[in-house]
C-alpha cells in the first residue's frame, strides 16, 4: 500500500479523517478503528458490487456481522423508492442504533447511504469508502445527503456527516473513461473557484489525468478535498461560502432535470454549467474572455461536453433553475468568477441576463 495521505474536515465534535491511498479497501484495521459496534450494513450497487464487495466484506466479517444491500446502479434510482431498499435491509437484520453503514460507490450510493444512516432511528453512523472520482473529490466529503425528486435534484435530503472517508485510488483503475471525465469536472471546478495555482496546474497534467496516472490522481485528489475540506470547516451547512461550490451546477442540474437523471452523467451536466457560468461572467464584464476560454478548453481538454444539450431552450432552462434549493427568493443563485480562482455569489433577479447566456 502507498503512504497514506491524511486530511481533517474540522467540525468540533463531529470532526472526521480523510485517508487518501491506494489499496486502502483491503487496510480493515484502519476501517475498524472507525467502527464502533458489531452490526455492518454495506450499501453498494450491482456494478461495484463484483469489483470490491466481496473483498471488503472478507475483510470485516471475522470480527463484525456483516449484512450487505445492492442497490441498481444511475442517478435514475436515486429515490425514495429505491432508498427504502436500504431500510428495509436494515429493518430485516434488526439493526439497532450502534449500527455503521458503509457506502461503497459512487456519488448516488454515498448521498442515499449517508441520508439513510442521518433518518434510521434518528441518526446512526455511516462511513464513505467512494470508488468514482467524482465521489472522492466531491461528493463523499461534508455531509451533504439525498435523493432527487422529479422536479429537482438533490431536493429531499439533510446535512450530515460520516465518521471518515476512506479513498482507495487504486479503484479507479476499473472506472470507465466517461466517469473519470465526469469526475475531472469537480477537480476543475476547485481550480475555477479557489486556486489560479491549482487550475494552471491542470492545464499541464490534464493528458495524466486522463492517463490515470497515480501520482497526479492523488495529488489532484488531494488537492480537491483540502479546499473542500476548509469550505466546509468554515460553512458545514451552505449559509454562506460554501455556496460557491456550486460553481456551474445551477445551470448543470438544469440540465439534468431536462434530460432525465442519467441521461447526462453530473460531471457533464456541470462542465457545460461551468462554461455558461463564465460566459456570464464575461458578460457581466467580470471575468476576462481569454479566461472564460481557459476554462472552456479545459473542460474540452477533459473530455467533457462544452455546449448545451441542442434540445434544450430557454424555457427549459428557467423553468428548472427556478426549483433549485440555492435560491433565495425569487433570485436565482448563481456562482460566477471574477477571475480564475476567484468565485462570487450573485442572486439574479432578471432572467434577461440567463437567456442572453442560454443564447
């Protein structure tokens, strides 16, 4: 195993590790220091389930009882229905209050693990082990935990946080290409929004990323959790900074409510949400042109999409981003760039300003 990298998320009481290393799932004495009763619920899904379950429960299963749930795996099942598979499971093996689920997978299994774990009888602990880029940069740290509606994503959920996050980066080497893409566009947006430093070095290392190469992986892994361990340090539960991390994703859950959860993987959705992002910002005489191009090219460079889906008008667009939980009012709250590294908050009470954008 390489040496273990090792992060704090800063919440008082309720403070918690990041450890950040290749072949950490097979480590079961660094999981169990972080596991305080006998029962284990590992939740995952039907494609990560035959890569990393069984060796992960063979890990666990000479000292814990060790019950698993496989969920379907795409953002579609990302839903009430589908998160009571998970109480049910918990409901059959008469799980009580000492009970630790573990999320094993990506971003739709650690938001609907983690919100299973704050609703069970009123909150019991649950740890992150996210085996998707985008989970390890994003998702699995600061406790953000839900399900989508039909009308928006990410709608029904609560702030709750983990007991730590385990990230095994020797689990991307099984991640199909798009995913990796889909991930790079939350390593993209930390650049965008809080280091000029951090974005300069992606432009040089983006053919390593896509190379998955492990030294540049894991830098750029923990590179993304330190800043979005100090924004949440900061502001756990979104009243003030921690807005800005929502770089792009105004526009992009536009998108994906349009298109169907899974019809556009989120990574997508926020790369095309990112570069209308700076493109209002260039309009609003904010951010140079040949920085909003820096940010257009390198999401290019990523592999991921620049341009709108082509079906979707101006309507589409305001409609959803009018059902967004980041709203105040009837302001539409964007995250736009004064310069590169640099995010603001700007509520927009004028649509005229995102149709010139959606144009």
């Amino acid at each position: 195993m390489s040496r273990i990298e090792i992060l704090r998320v800063e919440l008082g009481t309720r403070s918690y590790p990041i450890y950040i290393a290749e072949g950490l799932l097979l480590e079961s004495a660094l999981l169990k220091q972080h596991i305080t009763a006998s029962q284990i619920l590992i939740v995952t899904n039907e494609t990560v389930a035959p890569f990393y379950l069984g060796g992960l429960e063979a890990q666990l299963k000479d000292s814990f009882d060790v019950k698993t749930v496989v969920l379907p795996d795409g953002e579609k099942f990302k839903t009430l229905e589908c998160l009571n598979n998970i109480f049910d499971s918990l409901l059959e093996n008469r799980c009580n209050r000492q009970v630790t689920l573990i999320a094993l997978g990506g971003g739709v299994v650690g938001d609907m693990t983690g919100f299973a774990a704050a609703s069970y009888q009123r909150g019991v602990n649950f740890i992150q082990a996210p085996t998707t880029l985008l989970s390890q940069v994003d998702s699995s740290v600061g406790g953000k935990t839900g399900v989508n509606h039909r009308l928006g994503k990410n709608m029904i959920g609560a702030f709750y946080q983990p007991q730590c996050v385990l990230i095994d980066t020797s689990v991307l080497s099984t991640l199909p290409d798009r995913e990796l893409s889909a991930g790079l566009a939350e390593v993209i947006k930390y650049g965008a929004i809080a280091s000029a430093e951090f974005f300069e070095w992606l432009e040089q290392n983006m053919a390593k990323l896509l190379a998955r190469d492990m030294e540049a992986l894991t830098y750029a892994i923990k590179k993304s959790c330190e800043m979005k361990a100090d924004i949440v340090a900061q502001d756990e539960k979104e009243s003030g900074i921690r807005a800005r991390l929502n770089f792009g994703h105004t526009f992009g859950h536009a998108i994906e409510t349009h298109v169907g959860y899974g019809g556009w993987l989120h990574g997508e959705a926020v790369s095309v949400g990112m570069c209308m992002a700076v493109d209002m910002s260039y309009q609003k005489g904010w951010l140079s042109k040949e920085s909003a191009n820096r940010v257009r090219k390198l999401c290019a460079q990523a592999q991921l999409p620049v341009i709108k889906p082509s079906e979707m008008r101006e309507g589409d667009f305001i409609k959803n981003m009018k059902v967004d939980k980041k709203n105040v009012s009837k302001s539409i709250r964007l995250i736009l760039l004064k310069e590169l590294g640099e995010a603001v908050i700007y509520d927009c009470d004028d649509d005229t300003e995102i149709k010139a954008v959606i144009a």
